[in-house]
C-alpha cells in the first residue's frame, strides 16, 4: 500500500499515529437506527455517512495520515481505495457522500426506507470490515479489545 500519489497531490498528510477507538462510531450508528422510528430515512443516512466517515478518520489516523483539503471527504474515500479492505463497500459509500451532499447542501429528501435498511446494514458491514483490518495490522490484541 502507497500513499505517495495522494501525499504528494496534497490530499493526506501524515499525522502522528493515535490508538483506534470506535466508541463514537457505535453511537453514531446506534443514533442513526433511530432516525428508522421517526422515519427520518435521509437524516439516517447522514448520519451512517458520518459513522463511516469517522470510521475511516480513525483508520487513517491508526496508519499515520489524515485527508486534507477542501474535499477531505473525497480523499479519505482516495484513500480507502489504496486498502485492502472492501472496495465495493468503499465505492458504495462513496456514492452515499454524493447523495448526502444533496440532502445536506440542497435540502433534496432522497433516501426510502429500503434504502435506509439497506445503509443501516452496510454501515456495519463497513466497520467490520475496518476493525478487521485494524486486527490483522495490529500485534497481540484481541477483537474486543478494537
């Protein structure tokens, strides 16, 4: 995995490496289900957007590195593509940050509880995926412990 395409278009930058924590991710995922209750489908998937989003921040921040610039929510995605870890996941959050831009930007409601199932589910098909990966780069810790 190289990152020095993206380091050098001034998309990441390296950072001192943190320890990974997905305590906020959970609340956000928990919070996001609630929006099914009040039929809230497009807040919902804001919301598992910033689960995922936020998710990837602390992968990033684990490697070394955070996205920057004014379209750091597209190069973290540029950045999750250079990973082992699932890229139809990844590409498919990456089509939610376009539909959340709408529902946030130019108040377009967009999102049908299908749909909201279906992100609901993906979100936490995302942070698996990313605690595994966390797992298989990390020594001598076990999953709880992610």
């Amino acid at each position: 995995m190289s990152f020095e395409k993206l380091l050098n278009e001034g998309k990441i930058e390296k950072v001192e490496k943190e320890k990974f924590e997905l305590k906020l991710v959970q609340k956000d995922i928990e919070f996001a289900k609630k929006g099914l209750e009040i039929k809230n489908y497009d807040r919902l998937m804001a919301i598992a957007y910033e689960a995922v989003l936020r998710a990837g921040n602390r992968l990033m921040n684990f490697l070394g590195y955070r996205a920057i610039g004014k379209e750091h929510h597209k190069n973290l995605f540029e950045f999750l593509k250079e990973i082992a870890i699932n890229q139809e996941l990844v590409n498919y959050f990456d089509k939610i940050r376009k539909k959340r831009n709408n529902f946030i930007y130019r108040d377009v409601e967009c999102v049908s509880k299908e749909e909201a199932l279906e992100v609901i589910k993906k979100v936490e098909e995302f942070v698996l995926e990313i605690r595994t990966y966390v797992q298989k780069n990390r020594t001598g810790k076990k999953m709880e412990e992610i």
